[in-house]
C-alpha cells in the first residue's frame, strides 16, 4: 500500500530506504531524514508489504505543477519487482503532476530512461555522472 509515511520517519526502515537513495553515505541518509521532518514542502511516501515499508519516494511539489523527486529507494532484497515504477505511477495518479524531475546518477539514469525519462547529463563528471530526467505528463 502506498502511503504518506512521514509520520512513520522514526522507523528504521525508512532510515535505510533514505540512506540507499544516497549512495550509502549514512550521514546524508540522516540529514535527509531530518529534512523531511522538518519541512511540510518534502514529502514522503512509501510502500509497504506484509508490515515493511519496502520503497520510498520522497518529493517536493513546485507552484509551477513540477513534482522534484529526491529519493527514490527500494530495499536490495525487494528490487525488480515493480516498486519502484509503482511507486512513480501513483505519485502520478494521486499527485497529478505536470511533470516529474530528477537528478541522479549513472545508474539511477539508467532507471528513470527505462520507464519513459528524458535524459540529459554526462558521464564524465564527478562521481560517476550527473544526470538530469524529465518526465512530462500528458494532460489527456
């Protein structure tokens, strides 16, 4: 079930979640998590199966309808199962964005050209890459 899982942040799940959207760096998985505390513009929702909070998303929604996707995570042992996909179709429907951006790296590029992103960045800077997708929401 997807659901607005801010009141849950204290669970050690959703720690984890963040800390894997961030490249394993623990420290920026913590500052993220104080940041969705904190603030009523970052949302963060999730997905749960059988009690576990197995993927999050987590967003900011700008006055011009552009959904900022800032985490976007599922738990290694619940990959490739369609969460993540999901997870973006839902942000959709119950959301209604004009369009969903995000910026990541190589591998998360990879992913978000998969599921329709435009892709724009290169390779060849830091850390692998920046990379920044664009998803437009057809209005029909």
């Amino acid at each position: 079930m997807f659901k607005n899982i801010k009141t849950d942040s204290d669970r050690g799940e959703v720690l984890e979640l963040l800390t894997y959207a961030v490249l394993d760096h623990p420290e920026r998985g913590e500052a993220a998590l104080r940041t969705y505390q904190a603030s009523d513009d970052w949302k963060l929702f999730g997905v749960e199966d059988e009690g576990l909070i197995v993927g999050i998303v987590g967003f900011e929604e700008q006055e011009d309808g552009t959904t900022v996707i800032r985490h976007l995570a599922v738990l290694p042992e619940n990959r490739h199962r369609g969460y993540a996909r999901g997870m973006l179709l839902t942000l959709i429907q119950e959301r209604n964005p004009k369009r969903l951006t995000v910026d990541t790296d190589a591998e998360g590029a990879d992913f978000f050209r998969n599921v329709g992103f435009a892709v724009y960045g290169s390779e060849d800077l830091p850390e692998g890459g920046q990379f920044h997708c664009v998803y437009e929401i057809d209005e029909e």
